[in-house]
C-alpha cells in the first residue's frame, strides 16, 4: 500500500507530482496543500481527478472535509488540529474513507470508537513537510504503536509516515504497519514516475 501525499515545497507542481505518481503505478493520492486557498486546491483536484478515475487511483484531501465533500472526492486524512473525524464522518457520509494522524497510541485509543479507516503513524524521521512536527518514532515507535494495536485487537489499516526513503521500506514493513505515506521522496525525485514504480516493486517484495 502506498500512499502519495502531494509536496508544495518541490520544484514540481502538484499536478506533475500526481501524473507522475500515477504513471509510476500509485492508485491513492492525498492532496495536502496546507497554505493554499480552496480555490487553488480546487483547480488542482479540478485537472487530476479525471485521471484518477480513468486509472482508479484513489483521491482525498488533507484536513478539508467540507471542500472534500463539495469536489466529491473519496475521503480525508484529518490530523489532531482537523475537524474531529466523528464530525468529518456526519459530514462525508459512511462511504467516505477518513484517515488519522497517530504519535502515540492513546491518539489510536480516542478514536477506537469511530468510524475510522487507517491510522498515519508518525513521524518516522525528521521531515521537513509538516510543521510543527510530533516527536520523531522511528521504526522502534512506530512497531510499539503497532504492537499495541494488535494487542487491543484494533484492525485499522496502518500507514507510516513522515519523512520515508526507499530505504526504509523493509523495516517499517517488518514493523508491523500495512503501507507507507510519502511525499518528498517522490516530489523530489529526478524520475518521479520511475522512482514510483520502484518503490511499489520494493514494498511487494518486503510483505
């Protein structure tokens, strides 16, 4: 499973980024442009989305619900300073795929009750994408979050993020997590497309 999250710090625009991601065979792509107006992540959304239905490629918006829900596309990843994921559900509706950022795994326990479809565990290193970052986990982290969720019996999907190279890829697949999330690894990449199908080749070959 691997997740592309769109980079507004790379020299490549957001919709190369996502024509590149897709042409490398990702089919789920998260639209973060977390300083840009509705109007500019709506005139992206705008020219992706009919690629993203031609190739399946699953489309969702960071933090935005009411956005996502007007420019239909299929769900959000909400973060501790979103909108509550119970109000996003309401909004968004049971089809909806709503996303969760996770630190610690009383962040997975406040929402143990919710209609919730993946948990984002992280960050593993330093990145430079997010501000205000949470303390680092690494691999080390991220397994103990995991570990616990399986002793709770806690099913959510469970992607790693926040600052992942290829690399890293066999680790964090042994850590216990279902797929990664990914952003400059890819945005930065001089083949963005070439280093996507890579990456895809090396997260089958490490379940």
């Amino acid at each position: 499973m691997l997740q592309f999250i769109t980079n507004t710090e790379s020299s490549v625009s957001p919709v190369e980024q996502v024509k590149g991601v897709i042409a490398g065979g990702c089919r789920w792509v998260q639209v973060r442009m977390k300083d840009a107006s509705d109007e500019e992540v709506s005139r992206v959304i705008t020219e992706i989305k009919p690629l993203c239905l031609e190739t399946e490629t699953f489309l969702i918006l960071d933090d935005r619900v009411e956005l996502a829900q007007t420019l239909d596309v299929g769900g959000v990843h909400l973060g501790h300073l979103d909108m509550p994921p119970l109000k996003a559900r309401n909004i968004l509706g049971p089809a909806a795929v709503i996303g969760y950022t996770a630190n610690k795994i009383e962040d997975v326990m406040s929402v143990k009750n919710i209609d919730i479809d993946y948990i984002g565990i992280g960050p593993y290193r330093q990145t430079t994408t997010k501000k205000n970052l949470a303390p680092i986990l690494g691999a080390e982290g991220i397994g103990a979050i995991c570990r616990e969720m399986d002793r709770m019996e806690l099913e959510f999907g469970r992607v790693a993020v926040g600052g992942i190279e290829m690399d890293d890829i066999p680790v964090l697949i042994s850590s216990g997590v279902h797929g990664i999330a990914v952003s400059g690894a890819l945005a930065n990449a001089k083949d963005i497309s070439k280093a996507t199908s890579e990456m895809l080749a090396l997260l089958q070959s490490s379940k």
